[in-house]
C-alpha cells in the first residue's frame, strides 16, 4: 500500500511538473495576451486522470493552477477572478478522471474502441469543465472588453478560440499515446 501511495504522488508531481513545463516553453500558439493559448500542457492531467482517476486528475489540475500563480504566469486582476481562472479552471481538467476506471476495465479486457471513446469522453470533460470556468470568469470579470458587443459573446469567442483547438490537440494526443502503450494507463499492483 506505501508504494501505490508513494507511486501516486511522483506521478502526481511529475505530471504536473510536465503540464507546467509544456505550459512555459514556446510550443504553444500564444491566442490572446491576457493569456489562453493553444498547446499540449492539459496532456499531463489527462494522463494522471485516467491512471489514478478523479483524486489524481483533480489534485494535478490544482498543483498546475497553483504553480502559474505562484511562479508569477497568472493573469489576476482580482483575488475572485484568479481563484476561477485558476484553482477551478485547472481543477476541473481532472474531472476527465471520471471515466478512468471504465478506460482501464476496457484496456483489460481489450476492448480498443471502447476505451478510445472513453477517453476521447474525458478530454472532452475536463476540457469542457475548464472552458466553462474561464467562460464564467470572462463573463463576470472581463465585461468591459469590447464596446459594443455583448459579455456573454465576447467570452464565448475569446475562451473558444483556444479551448477548442487545445480540447482536439489534447484528444488526439491522449488518443495516440493510450493506444500505442495501452497498459500504461494500468497501475503496477
């Protein structure tokens, strides 16, 4: 039992450790200024959400919000929009851990499609979940932005012009990687 426990939490720190460094180096498409931008840095909470489930997923999402704030990457403008923008909406990419444990009983019993679907599901959830956070924010915080058009259109425009992109990129990324090493979303006993 140590060693699962003591499992969980390198890969916990490693994974977001990768998201943050995959945040932080230019292989991502910069969209907007005040951040949001396309790139594979939700890949690592993807993987610990579907090896460990909603508890990993949720607590690696977190750490990563944590991080951006901490190291100073963060776009705050106040205390309430940091704590949506960033402890909700990076918490909420872990809600893809939802499905793990039907990903890992279908990669036991082989069932290729069916768990491809499923984690196709997850990064669609934790992908969505986030969206819908920064949407929220960008609603409530962010409503003087555009003269002329309506909030609600506004954050739709702004946090869609990436989320989508990134949702399809993490997808497709998680998708290949699971199906190449399908026992890797398996934990050692």
């Amino acid at each position: 039992m140590t060693t699962k426990k003591t499992l969980f939490l390198v890969e916990v720190a490693v994974f977001t450790a990768l998201a943050l460094l995959l945040d932080l180096i230019p292989l991502q498409i910069k969209i907007w200024p005040q951040g949001g931008s396309i790139d594979f840095a939700m890949i690592p909470i993807f993987i610990v959400a579907f090896r460990w489930g909603l508890k990993g997923g949720l607590i690696s999402g977190f750490l990563w919000g944590m991080l951006q704030i901490a190291i100073g990457t963060a776009y705050v403008l106040v205390p309430l929009q940091g704590f949506i923008d960033y402890a909700i909406a990076f918490t909420s990419i872990g809600l893809a851990g939802v499905v793990a444990k039907s990903v890992q009983k279908n990669v036991r019993e082989n069932k290729v499609k069916s768990y491809l679907s499923l984690i196709t599901l997850g990064v669609f959830i934790g992908s969505f979940a986030r969206f819908i956070a920064h949407y929220i924010a960008g609603i409530v915080f962010f409503e003087s932005a555009v003269e002329g058009q309506p909030v609600w259109l506004y954050s739709l425009l702004y946090n869609g012009s990436y989320m989508l992109p990134s949702f399809v990129l993490s997808a497709l990324a998680v998708f290949f990687l699971f199906h190449k090493q399908p026992k890797t979303l398996l934990q050692t006993k």
